[in-house]
C-alpha cells in the first residue's frame, strides 16, 4: 500500500519520476486562452472553468521531444499548403472550363474563358509542384531512398503539366463539347489523360511517405481525433476518371458514333462521360480536404509540440531546484 506526503503526492518511488501537480511552464487555455501556469493539474481554469486536463489532453503532445525538428518549419509549413493549394486550382479551373463549355453550348455565348482559364490552372499546377519540392527532404535524418523517391515524384510534375498544357491549353481551345457530346476525334485527349493519370500515380507514390510523416506531427491526426483525408483516396478518384478514359478508347477503336460496333462504343463512351463526372467530383472533394488537413497542419510545422517537460516539471526536478534556491 502507497503513503502519500503531505501535499498528497506519492512519494518518488525507485526509477519512477512522478509528474509534480503545479504546472511550470507555458499553458494556454484551449476554452479563452488564459494562461494557466502556475496551476494545479487537477484543476480548472479560472476564467472559463475549463479543466486543466481537457487542455492538457487537447494541446500537450507526449511524443513532442520524441520528433526530430524540421529543416525548415517555415519552409515547410508554407510549401505544403502552396501544394495542396496548387492542386485544388488546377482543378477547379478545369471546372471552369467545363462550365463555360455548357454556357457555350445551351446559349451560344462565348465568355472568353478558356485561354486565360486554362493558364491560372497551368500555372497553379506548377506553384503545387514548386511545393511539393519542400517535402524531398523535409528533415536532416532521412533516408537517401525516401529522399530520392520524393525526388522521382516531385519530377513527375513536369510531363503532368506538360499534358496539363497540352489538353487544356490545346485541345480545349481548338474543339467544342469536349464533354458533353465525346467523339472519335478526343481519342488522343483520352490517351493524354492516360498518360496524367500515370504521371499523378508517380507523384503520389513518391512524396506520400513523406507527407504522411509532416502530417503525424500533428498530435489529433497521430491519435485519430480528427478525420484525415488519404492522399490514396483522392488517386482511387483519378482511377475512376481513368477509367471512364480507358472506356471512350475502348468505345471509339469498337466502333461508336455509328461504326460497326456502334452500340457497345456508344454505350462504353457514355459510361466515359459518367465515369469521368463522378472521378472529377471525387477528386474535387478530396482536394478540398487535403486543403483543409494542410491548414490545419501548418501551425503544427511553424512551432514545435508542447511536450510534457515544457508545462511540468516531476517532483525530484521540483526537489532539486527548490534546494538549489
């Protein structure tokens, strides 16, 4: 059975250092931002009477003095949401494009769009790989072949934002209903998005690891307290746009749009059109909240977790500097 001491603490038992009650360092109140040192750990805040606990549990990281410090947290923290960013550009300007695409062809009405449309897109697909240069080696102690596998996937960008280019820049500028009524003249297009198809399976493959490791700095993402989107789930949203691609070719080389088999190229071009509206809804709201999760994580990066020995001291630390005053 356990004596406790006079202020209620168990006495240090041999190789156990017990956590001192009295907090010693700097607390902010996740309820009103009070600062809460000096406090009991038992207690509660006495602006808002929020517990001390709920604090402790929702901002203090264990595991803080157990992560290696970045390169640049800066660096870091703004590169990761100019990728994310970068990326939910690039797509919504695709959608742009397709809506002006339909204003295009149920009034008549030419806003103009594509040129300059397509060129914010292009130029924000670069701007997210520019980022996502940050994640090669975002830390001193890293592998050379998860550096060199971030570095085979940032350089994936290039030929993604050559056939960016190429489709949206080309293409879309010199056709009309592109998605509304697909023909046997988009067979290259389907191939081109093929090919960025591959080139975003690439991409995906080699900074994940990295991403993922900056993202479990995050305590509410390492402890499953806060939904997080998989980077995979937005490539599986690709793969059902790729394959409603790989269908239109499959359509058009059969015989569609009144060739010889023109009753399975027709129907496989037309799952083509639904296949790649469902894709590009999917990866529009996965990119939405990879933008959101990289907001959240850059506060995360720019400062270092609040670890245990930055709030409290244990009670020998306690013995030995009040002794020593």
């Amino acid at each position: 059975m356990s004596h406790s001491g006079p202020d209620g603490v168990v006495p240090d038992k041999p190789g156990v250092e017990m956590i001192a009650r009295q907090l010693t360092g700097e607390l902010i109140c996740i309820g009103c931002g009070y600062n809460l040192r000096g406090l009991s750990i038992r207690g509660v805040c006495p602006e808002c009477e929020m517990s001390i606990r709920a604090t402790l549990l929702g901002i203090v990281d264990p595991q803080a003095e157990e992560l290696e410090d970045l390169n640049m947290p800066g660096l870091s923290a703004y590169g990761i949401l100019l990728w994310s960013f970068g990326a939910l550009v690039a797509c919504l300007a695709v959608w742009v494009l397709r809506i002006d695409e339909i204003v295009r062809a149920k009034s008549n009405v030419n806003l103009g769009l594509i040129g300059w449309v397509s060129m914010v897109g292009l130029i924000a697909l670069i701007l997210s790989g520019v980022g996502a240069l940050t994640m090669i080696r975002p830390y001193r102690h890293m592998g050379r072949w998860v550096s060199m596998r971030a570095a085979i996937g940032v350089s994936s960008y290039i030929p993604v934002a050559l056939v960016y280019a190429v489709i949206y820049r080309g293409f879309d500028q010199s056709a009309s209903m592109r998605l509304i009524n697909p023909g046997s003249e988009y067979l290259d297009r389907s191939v081109l998005r093929l090919g960025m198809f591959a080139g975003v399976v690439v991409i995906v493959w080699g900074i994940r690891p990295n991403a993922l490791k900056l993202a479990m700095r995050s305590v509410i993402v390492r402890t499953g307290r806060v939904d997080r989107q998989s980077i995979y789930a937005v490539l599986a949203s690709f793969g059902v746009a790729a394959v409603g691609d790989a269908f239109n070719i499959i359509g058009i080389l059969s015989g569609g749009k009144g060739g010889v088999g023109g009753v399975v190229g027709d129907l496989l071009m037309q799952l083509h059109v639904v296949l790649v509206a469902l894709g590009s809804v999917l990866i529009t709201l996965g990119l939405v909240n990879i933008v959101v999760d990289t907001v959240r994580l850059r506060p995360v990066l720019m400062h270092k977790g609040v670890g245990l020995s930055d709030v409290f001291e244990t009670n020998r630390e306690k013995d030995a500097r009040q002794g020593g005053s």
